[in-house]
C-alpha cells in the first residue's frame, strides 16, 4: 500500500514539473525558452512512460519512449545551439542585419507628454496625436508671412520607420525654407486609404487654412476602408497552439525566421495573398471608388478657393512594367481625371527600377533614400510654383 501512494506521490509530482515549467516558459525570452520546452517535453515524456507502472500498456511502449526521447534530446539541442548562434550574432543597428533582428529594434511603448500613443521602432520614436498624426500638440495657427503646405497620405507620408524629420514632408519644408517662407504641415495617418484622406481634407482644410494640399498616393489607397492589406495572410497556419507560436516568432530570432520563411513560401504558392493580389481582385470596383474618392477631394479645394491638389505616388519598390507599375499608372490616371497636379513617376520607376527602398526586412515602409526621392520630386515642382514668389527670402 504504502509502496503505491509512493509511486502516486512521485507521478504526481512528475506531472507538476511541465506545468510549473510552462508558466515560467511565459516569463522568458531568447535561448531559454528552448530548454524550457526542453524540460517540458522531456518531463511530460518521463510522466507519461512512468504511467507504465499502473498501465501495462505503457510499460509495453518502453523502447519506443526511449527512441522519443533521444530524438527530442538531438532537435531541442540542435535549436538551442542555432538560437544561441543568433544570440551571439546579435548585429550593431547601424549595420544591415541579415538574419535577425537587433534588440534596439524592437518595438517598446513610451510615455511622451502629449502623445495619445508613443513608441519606438527599429530604435526610432513614433509619436501619434489623438488625430493618429505625428505630432505631440495642436497645429499651430495660420500665418500671414507664410506659405502652408498642408500634405495628406498614410503612414508612408506619416513616415513609420524613419525619424520625423527625415520623412519626406519634413524634407520638402527644410529644402523650401531656404528660399521660401514656407511651412510644411504632415497629415499622414497609418492605415488611411483613398476615402478615409478625403475626410482628412474635409476636416482640416478650413481650420488649417493651407495655400496648398499635396496627396502622396500610396497603391493601397484603391483599397476600401476597413479591408487591411493581405487579408487572407493567416491562411494555412502552422499546425501549433497559438501561445506557442506567439512566444517563439515574438522572443526567439529562430521562431521569427521561421515564421517569416513559412509566411514567404505560402505566398509564392499562391495560398497567401501578397499585397497586390488583394487590389487586384476586385479592382474595378476599387478603382470605381478611388477614382470618386479623389474627384471628390479635388473639387472640395478647388471649391475653397485653392489650387489644385499636388499627387504623386509613392513607391518604395519601383519595377518597370510589374504590378505595381501597372497600378501606379491606373492611379495617376484617375488622379489626372480628377482635375489634380500629377507628377508622373515614369523616370522614377526607369531610374529606380528594381531597387528596394524599404526600412529593413521587418518594416516594409519607404526608407530615408526613398523618401528623399519623393521629396525632391515634390521640391522640383513646387520650387517653380508662381505662388511661392510671394514669400521669396529676400537675401
């Protein structure tokens, strides 16, 4: 008797230890979080071959437990030494990671006085007023002295991934100044597409009182609100519990490029949806509407007194004759019909051509190469604008 409560006393306790070890596997990060499931695995393996002694059956499968756990041994020894490899790799921000991502890039909220929400990005301070724009305050009131640049966009114009004044609005305001009074006021709100930034103009035109509107077009501003880029881009998951998966694409450099080559493989087998696959499959009704849209936004200013709205867009992976090319016209079509200022992007799709500009292999936005690009686009049209001359620096 006293023989098997010992051996219910030590089951017990042996299947204490998984669990126990699973709510600190919540506590960890990195190369830990390997030999915590290690321990797991191989204590859930040992509890249950130990149920041999009240199961004959498991007694039976004794060989087997002991195959299972030399093969889990060898796999959870071979991640912790490829995790331990990312580890130590760990590249300087300033250098171009490759296969993981530094830990200065990651992302971690802030309190900033002001700011409805404030993080950092890839070591970059992103502040978002309640507006969801990059600012920390009110715009100030309008000048007399000055000419104002009113730009609206997304987060390409809001600028993710780059610093404030390295986004192209900013870009456009520091070249101007040193002619023009000039000031350069940034609109851009994550997420915004073609119906949701005439609402932006609706809204601020009057207050802000700008001499000039700019719209930087981005390709997925065809889309409607509330439909997100890739939409069906967790098809096919990975036959995991979600905990689990979190944990290990979120604190381990192994589970995050192992996430991102699964993500990788399935869209170029077509069971993913990329970005263009999701424009393209109802685009006629998409285009029905931006084409509305931006009607819409041009005879609002026209109808308050400005010129017309300034466009151009936007593109941080120019590819002559690809996809986005092909889009990138269509817009710039509609944009025209509209009765807008179109700067065409033919020669900056032939002198970019297949160049990729994005922040890094984690945040797809436009990096600062690209962004000084389409400042300088915006800067060779609005430097020869007529109504400029009137705020000419005197030197």
């Amino acid at each position: 008797m006293n023989s098997n409560r010992i051996k219910i006393e030590k089951l017990i306790l042996m299947g204490l230890i998984p669990i126990f070890f699973i709510f600190y596997l919540f506590r960890t990060s990195g190369v830990i979080i390997f030999i915590v499931l290690y321990i797991i695995l191989i204590s859930s393996l040992f509890f249950v071959k130990h149920l041999g002694t009240f199961f004959p059956y498991f007694q039976r499968k004794k060989i087997f437990f002991n195959k299972l756990f030399l093969m889990l041994t060898s796999v959870m020894l071979l991640l912790t030494v490829i995790e331990s490899f990312f580890w130590i790799y760990q590249p300087r921000p300033g250098t171009q990671p490759k296969l993981v991502m530094p830990q200065e890039w990651k992302k971690r909220n802030v309190k900033i006085p002001g700011a409805f929400e404030a993080f950092y990005w890839h070591d970059i301070l992103h502040v978002h007023y309640k507006s969801g724009m990059r600012r920390t305050e009110p715009f100030p009131p309008k000048s007399d002295h000055q000419f104002r640049i009113m730009i609206v966009g997304d987060s390409m114009t809001y600028g993710y991934g780059v610093r404030e004044e390295e986004t192209y609005p900013m870009q456009i305001e520091t070249a101007l100044k040193r002619n023009f009074n000039v000031e350069v006021l940034n609109l851009g709100v994550n997420g915004m597409q073609s119906e949701g930034i005439l609402k932006i103009v609706r809204k601020y035109t009057l207050p802000l009182q700008p001499d000039l509107i700019i719209y930087g077009v981005c390709l997925n501003d065809f889309l409607p609100p509330r439909v997100a880029d890739y939409s069906n881009n967790m098809a096919y998951r990975f036959p995991l519990p979600e905990a689990i998966k979190e944990i290990l694409s979120e604190r381990t450099f192994l589970g995050r490029l192992g996430s991102d080559a699964y993500n990788n493989i399935l869209m170029k087998l077509g069971l993913r949806n990329d970005f263009f696959m999701d424009v393209l499959k109802d685009f006629n009704n998409y285009r029905t509407r931006f084409a509305r849209d931006v009607k819409e936004m041009n005879d609002f200013a026209l109808d308050r007194g400005l010129p017309p709205i300034v466009a151009m867009v936007l593109n941080q992976f120019p590819e002559l004759n690809s996809k986005g090319y092909q889009l990138a016209i269509a817009a710039e079509q509609h944009l025209t019909n509209a009765g807008m200022i179109v700067i065409p992007t033919e020669e900056f799709y032939k002198k970019y051509d297949k160049q990729v500009m994005r922040v890094s292999q984690w945040e797809g936005h436009p990096n600062v190469k690209a962004h000084k690009i389409f400042a300088d686009f915006f800067i060779a049209h609005l430097q020869n604008r007529k109504e400029l001359e009137k705020y000419r620096i005197m030197k």
